[in-house]
C-alpha cells in the first residue's frame, strides 16, 4: 500500500495489502522490552513484527482471536497493533542468517512470508 507505512526512528513498517482485501503491516522495532508474552525476558534486541487487518467479516473478532492463539512457528502473539490489529513477533538477529546482504534480505523474506498463511489460518482461506 503505497502510503501506509512509516520511517520513525525507533520502528519502521510497511503495509501490504493482498488482492482478497486482507492487510499484512511488516515491521522492525528498535527493541523487545515492550513485549509481554509468557515467560519472556527482554533482551533489548530489535524485532520484526506482523499485524493482520481483516475487514468486512461478520466474524472479525473470531477471526482475530484465531489469529492471536495461532502465531506462526517461530513467532509470539503481542499486543494488538494500536489497539486493533492481531500482532505477532520474533527477535530479529536469528532472522537474519547470511553472510551477506542480499542473502539477509532473502532470509528476511522468508521469515515475514508466513504472514500469508498465518492470514490463512483465521479466514480459512487458502494462502
């Protein structure tokens, strides 16, 4: 979505929007000490994050509870995005396996892509 996103100094994110009308913000955050999930322990290390926006859907609180109790592997459910959107989580440094830039951009790739499926989950749509 060309003007949803934002470059703040402490987090940036970027909002994609699919062609079924679901959205998937995408996002880096400065550090984890915000994050609540049980039994974290803060490291103060950056992390990448996920928020879904499911509109137009008699059963949206359904869908985004399916969402929060159902993180993709490797993710922790947060604090819904302003208030509204199911948020999901993970430290960003063992996203990032690769010598080089390009093969860093890759891996990072492949880590938020299980955004789709995580969609997925809660709409019971194909990813």
């Amino acid at each position: 979505m060309g003007n949803s996103w934002s470059d703040r100094g402490d987090w940036f994110w970027q909002d994609f929007e699919f062609s079924t009308g679901e959205r998937l913000v995408v996002g880096l955050y400065y550090r984890d000490e915000h994050e609540n999930a049980p039994g974290f322990v803060a490291s103060r290390m950056p992390l990448v994050w996920m928020a879904a926006k499911i509109d137009g859907r008699e059963n949206q609180a359904d869908v985004y509870k399916t969402l929060e109790s159902h993180p993709p592997d490797g993710w922790q459910t947060g604090r819904r995005w302003y208030g509204e959107r199911p948020n999901v989580w993970r430290p960003l440094a063992p996203v990032l396996t690769g010598a080089t830039f390009d093969e860093q951009r890759e891996a990072f790739a492949r880590a938020v892509s299980v955004g789709r499926t995580w969609i997925a989950t809660g709409t019971g749509a194909d990813p």
